[in-house]
C-alpha cells in the first residue's frame, strides 16, 4: 500500500489519500477596475468570483498536500487545460454568455475526461434556468409559487398570478436583475419591468407571486454513499446527506415588504446596507424540518451533486415556497451564504472545501471507498 499524504494522515488517519493531485481552480474573475462594456446591464459581472476567494480556496485545497494552478474559465480554457494537465478541476465557473452558461464548462470537462468538483452539465444547465427548474419541482409537487414566463412582454397574464406580483431574470443569479422595481402592483408595472428584463437581459422574464414572507437559505451536502470518501463521516446523516442549518435573511431592517435585491447582495457582510441573517434561524422544528426536506428533494430532483444552497420563501400563509436552487454556490470565506452556515456548526473552510473535492474524486474513481479499503487491510 502507498503511504498516505502526511498532512491527509493528520486530518483523518482512515483517509484513503495517497496521491498528491494537481488541482485547477476553474472560474471567472470580477475585474472591478475593469470598465463595463457598453450595452450591457449593470450588473453584468455579479456572478463572478473576487481573486481573493480563488486563493482562499487555492490554500484550503493545499492544506491536504495538493498542488494548485487557476486557470480563468474563459475560451482559452480548453488549451490551458490541454497545457496544465489537472488530475481535478474544482469547478466555480460561471460560464460566459448563451442560455446554460453554468453547464459550459463542465460540458467541456467531460469532452476531455477530466473529472470536476459538483453537479454535472445537465443540473448546472438546468438548475440556472428558475422557469425549467420550478416545473420540474411543480410537476414532482414541490411548493412553488404561480408563475409564468414571458418571452415578449405581450403574453395575456395568466388569471391565477394576482398582484402584487414578482419579475426576475429567468436565467441569472446573485440578484442580478433584482431590485426595488422587481415586485410590480398593476399591469402597467408589470409591462414595463418585463420588457426591461427581456431587453436588457436578453432572455425571457420570469414572474411569480409576491411572496411576502421570511427567506430562508439551505445548504446540502453529500450523496448516498458520501460517508465512504469523506474525510467528516460524522457530519453525514444515514442517508449520507449533510443539511446545513437555515440560514434566515435578517429583514428587520429592511423596509416591509422587502427583497433581497442584488444591492443588498454585493454588501460585505456586517456593512451598511447589508441585510444580517441569522443561523441557526430561530424556527420551529416543524418548519426547520420541512425547509430541510425540501432542500433536499430540491437537490435531488434536480439531479444535482455533492452540493447546492436552495432558496425558499414564506408565502402569505406562511407556507415556505421553493425559489430557486444554486448548483454552483459560491464559497468566498465568511460571505458566502454556504460558507456561513458551515461555520455557524464550526465546520472549518478547509474541511468543507475539501469535503466537496474528496466526494467527487469519490465519484470519478480517484480515491477508494473507506469500506472497500479496509477490508482489503482485514485480507492482508
Ligand atoms: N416570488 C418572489 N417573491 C418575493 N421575493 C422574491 C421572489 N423571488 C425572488 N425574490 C427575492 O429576490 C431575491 C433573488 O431571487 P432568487 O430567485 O433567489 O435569484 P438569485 O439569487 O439567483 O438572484 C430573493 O433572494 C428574494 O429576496
Ligand atoms: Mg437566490
């Protein structure tokens, strides 16, 4: 048997590490001195990472005794790829342009047969496109609210969307597309907010009821067999998955009633402007468990691996609603939602990071299952 990594050993001395991998950080960077292209909406770059949670990710990863490179996810992604030779991508990419940005690069990492952190081509496209994803949940019987798309702004409104209503980019994240304006009284309002997103985001509108109640965000972790890779056994459930606790956006500041629009969402955490949140949320444990169920048959049903953060909402009922799922959930240490609800359990960032990398190496056949491992020990 190969010795394991020294630093591997310390963590977890069950660890079935034995190479030192080279890993590529994939993703695309915020230049914020950079000026915007014209005709382009403002927050046009939202999704992208800062550098700086690159290299906290960069030094989580070699604290197990990988190498690290960053490669940018842009078209030069494919020669760089051929150049560097990965053993493993750790996917943050959010792709540039067309109608499944997030599915880019992982559609080409399985062309070239590299293995990649996270959920595959079909989740990423899917789970970045709310209108797909809602029916999918709807046809399953999640809770979501009453929707619609437009890909006009002409379309008859459907007699069961009754305002106030909510406008939002179909195919976008972190906000963008979301302000004060996004929640319409009349039709007018709507009209005009739908040809807004439809001309300057350039994809279809997607509109909701209001839902005016608490938000909640709810991190999940691992899959049926993730004990066998984790170097955290103990963090999984019987069913191999982590839920993290909800995460509640602090609204009660926020003028009532309130969004979480893309403003509130570029705030550092603690800073003016910034909304709070609480985690553990101070629910019921009927409500902490329905919301954690559903992220869960959200995640599932969607297909998606190892990790995703959904987003519900309290109708006027109180009845929570899914909003959307996140794939790709960004992992900027001490801001990122996810990153804030490990650490609300002291799960350190390193371990989660390393937790995501080890259960696709799982996946992808890199490193042996614990079981298996040990019982080829008991043979020898
Ligand atoms: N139907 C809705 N009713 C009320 N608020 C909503 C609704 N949909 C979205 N929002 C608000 O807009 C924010 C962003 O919407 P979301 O669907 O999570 O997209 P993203 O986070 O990808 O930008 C939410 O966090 C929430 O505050
Ligand atoms: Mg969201």
């Amino acid at each position: 048997m190969q010795a394991a990594l020294p630093s591997a050993e310390k963590n977890s001395r069950h660890f079935p590490v034995k190479h030192s991998w080279k890993i590529a950080v994939l993703a695309n960077i915020k230049d914020e001195k950079q000026p915007k292209p014209e005709g382009v909406p403002p927050d046009v770059f939202a999704e992208f990472d800062r550098i700086e949670t690159i290299n906290a990710l960069r030094a989580a990863l070699e604290t197990d005794g990988h190498t690290t490179v960053f490669i940018p996810a842009d078209r030069n992604l494919p020669y760089a790829l051929r150049e560097e030779k990965p053993d493993i991508c750790f996917n943050l990419a959010e792709g540039l342009g067309g109608d499944a940005r997030e599915a880019q690069t992982p559609a080409l990492l399985e062309m070239l047969g590299i293995p990649y952190t996270g959920s595959r081509v079909l989740a990423n496209g899917i789970s970045l496109d709310k209108t797909l994803t809602k029916r999918i949940w709807r046809d399953r019987r999640l809770p979501v609210a009453p929707f619609q798309e437009f890909l006009n702004g002409d379309e008859p409104l459907r007699p069961e969307l009754k305002f106030p209503l909510f406008v939002k980019p179909s195919r976008e994240g972190t906000g963008m597309g979301v302000d004060l304006n996004a929640r319409v009284n009349n039709e007018k309002e709507l009209r005009e907010r739908v040809s807004y997103i439809v001309s300057a985001y350039r994809q279809p509108a997607l509109v909701e009821t209001f839902l005016p109640g608490r938000e909640f965000t709810i991190g999940i972790l691992g899959r049926a067999d993730a004990k066998l890779y984790s170097r955290h056994p103990e963090w999984y459930e019987k069913d191999g998955f982590h839920r993290f606790p909800v995460l509640e956006m602090d609204a009660s500041h926020a003028p009532s009633p309130w969004i979480y629009t893309h403003e509130a969402k570029s705030k550092e955490v603690g800073a003016d402007g910034h909304l709070g949140y609480f985690c553990p949320a101070n629910i019921e444990p009927d409500l902490e468990k329905k919301l954690k169920s559903l992220a869960l048959r959200a995640h599932q049903l969607l297909g998606a691996l190892d990790v995703s953060r959904t987003d519900i909402r309290l109708d006027e009922e109180g009845n929570p609603r899914l909003m959307e799922i996140n794939t790709l959930p960004g992992l900027a240490p001490d801001y990122s939602d996810l990153c804030l609800q490990a650490k609300a359990e002291n799960i350190r960032y390193e371990d989660l990071v390393l937790d995501i990398l080890y259960l696709a190496a799982g996946r992808w056949g890199m490193i042996k299952p614990r079981e298996a491992e040990g019982k080829q020990n008991q043979r020898r």
